[in-house]
C-alpha cells in the first residue's frame, strides 16, 4: 500500500482510481498528475516502483493543494461567509442547503432525520373543513 501525501492508497486498484483516495484529487487531477509523473494509467498501485512513488509525491506537495491545507482553505471560507453575514454564510450556520435548494421537501442529508412537532396534523374527532 504506497503512501502519498500522507494517505495510504489501496494497492489493488488502478493509479488514476486510487489516487482519488486524496482528498482534493478527483479523476481529471489523478490523471493529469500521471501524465507528468510519466506514469501509466493502467498500471495497479502496488506496481508502482519506488521512483514513480516520489515523483508522484514531489509533485504534489509542489504543486497541488492536498488533504489538511485544502480542508483548512474550505473551513476558512466558510468562517469567512459566516462573518461577513452573507447570505450563504447564515445557510451554512443553520445547517440548511446552500446553493438554492428547495427544502420543503428533500433536503435530508443536510437538515438530518425528521422531528416531530406536538400540535401537528389531525386529531381525533375533528370535522373536516
């Protein structure tokens, strides 16, 4: 299991696929990394010679934004929208979807299982209007 920019990759996938482990590398960077790296696409992860490791690793840490910096750089712009009393920033201070999402329905994943309220819905013996 070769270890780039401080994440193990799984072995026993593809390089462009096990790339994606890292967060902030998705399927276009994985593979433009390959191509400077001088690496096959093809190739299994634990296949990689100790070389092709480094130079995967050397460039990473020189040119691209990574794992720790990265969740950092997100958190801090989020801080920032908050701050600034944007509207996206109240949106993501109430834990509710941010880019225009309708939430009367849907909406789950972000506003969490559903709670019930008293008062709600019809009781017992009242006539229907």
């Amino acid at each position: 299991m070769p270890r780039i920019a401080g994440v193990d990759i799984p072995g026993n996938k593809r390089v462009n696929v096990s790339l994606q482990y890292i967060y902030g590398v998705g399927p276009s960077l994985s593979e433009q990394l390959l191509t400077v790296a001088g690496i096959d696409i093809t190739k299994k992860a634990n296949d990689l010679t100790e070389e092709e490791i480094n130079r995967l690793r050397e460039y990473i840490d020189k040119e691209c934004r990574v794992e720790g910096d990265l969740r950092k750089e997100v958190n801090m712009n989020i801080t920032r929208l908050m701050e600034i009393g944007s509207y996206r920033g109240s949106r993501h201070r109430h834990r509710l979807p941010v880019r225009g999402q309708r939430t009367r329905t849907n909406a789950r994943t972000k506003r969490g299982r559903p709670q019930t309220v008293a008062g709600r819905g019809r009781r017992r013996g009242m006539a229907k209007k």
